[in-house]
C-alpha cells in the first residue's frame, strides 16, 4: 500500500497526480427556499488551491457536482493523472458504475424513463472525462478523527471495500482529513449567503 500520499506518482506514469477533494452542502435540502454550498481542494504535490461558493434554493446534489465542476474548470492544463475524492454516493457511482453511459445512450432517460435529473451539471462534467485520466474514490463524510469512540478501523475497511487496497491507513487519515476540509468550505459558502456584506 502506499505510504507516499500525497505526493504518490502512478506508476504508469513520472507525472503527479492531482489530487481533487470536493464536498456539497444545502441547508434545507427538502424545502423550496435554503443555502447550498459547495467546497474543493485541488492539490498538486506541495501546491494547494482551494475554492468554495454558494447557491440559492438549490439541492445538496447540485452542490455536490457543481463542487467538482468548479475543480475541473479550475485546472490550467490538459491531460492531467487526476484523482477525485467525494463523499457523495450519487457523483460517485455515476461515475464508478457508469451510469452516463446509458443515459447517454437513451437520450438522457433513466431506466425507469424518467429524464435524468441536473441533465444541465451532468453534460458540463462528462466532457472533462476525455480530457482527463480520472480516478474517482469514494470517502465517508463528516468522520471526526479525533473521536475517541470511533472505530476508524472499521472505516477503513469500508473505504477500502469501495476503493481497493492501494491505500495505507495514513493515506485514509488524510484524506478524511481533506475531506472534512472541503466540507468546511462548503460551509463557508453557505455563510456568505446567511450573512452577506452591508
């Protein structure tokens, strides 16, 4: 297992990876007036940018995919090795389990034919998957790591059940850590609506 992170190389390739830890919130969620906010860390070796904004009357998911657009447009240069980690089940497993395959090939209809929700997020993210070699990675959201009454061995499996063995425990440390990051600028971008400037 790795011992590198962050700073790791694929091993098919000399370059970097650019690591992507992104995270969405919504205050509210389920009513027809609240706050979203969305949060992303783009990390290239010892280099760290970080961005965040919010939304009106909005929902968590479209927090969650315009978190990892706003990091994919964010990046300067083409062809980049990219790693995305996300605490989101719905981004990931669109992704993992390729379900814009079939959507794509069914004129944007589910299996159930119903349209495909946020269509309009969807087909700005897709085009990023030809020019990018992306890895996406699911993580556990909202982990207090210095909780003393968490298993975290027990978390680590679950992480490891989702994304394979190729990660130390240090590497899930920090990555929960990054994750808990972006979360907090979610919330950050969320604030700048509860408490605009006079």
């Amino acid at each position: 297992r790795s011992t590198l992170f962050p700073y790791t190389t694929l091993f098919r390739s000399l370059e970097l990876i650019l690591n992507i830890y992104t995270d969405g919130a919504c205050s509210g969620n389920q009513n027809e007036e609240n706050i979203g906010g969305w949060g992303a860390i783009l990390e290239f070796g010892p280099h760290q940018k970080e961005i965040f904004g919010g939304e009106i009357n909005t929902t968590n998911n479209r927090m969650e995919m315009t978190a990892l657009l706003s990091a994919f447009e964010a990046i300067t240069k083409p062809d980049q090795n990219i790693r995305v980690f996300c605490d989101s089940s719905y981004l990931m497993d669109c992704f993992r389990q390729g379900w814009y395959v079939y959507w794509l090939e069914h004129d944007w209809q589910t299996k159930s034919k119903k349209p495909v929700e946020n269509r309009d997020l969807w087909e700005q993210l897709l085009p990023f998957l030809e020019e990018h070699r992306i890895e996406f990675f699911r993580v556990k959201g909202h982990v207090d790591l210095n909780s003393k009454t968490t298993d975290f061995n027990v978390l680590f499996d679950k992480f490891c059940e989702w994304n394979g063995n190729s990660f130390s425990f240090a590497d899930f440390q920090y990555i929960t850590k990054m994750n808990n990051k972006a979360d907090n600028l979610a919330n950050k971008g969320m604030d700048e609506f509860r408490n605009p400037p006079d």
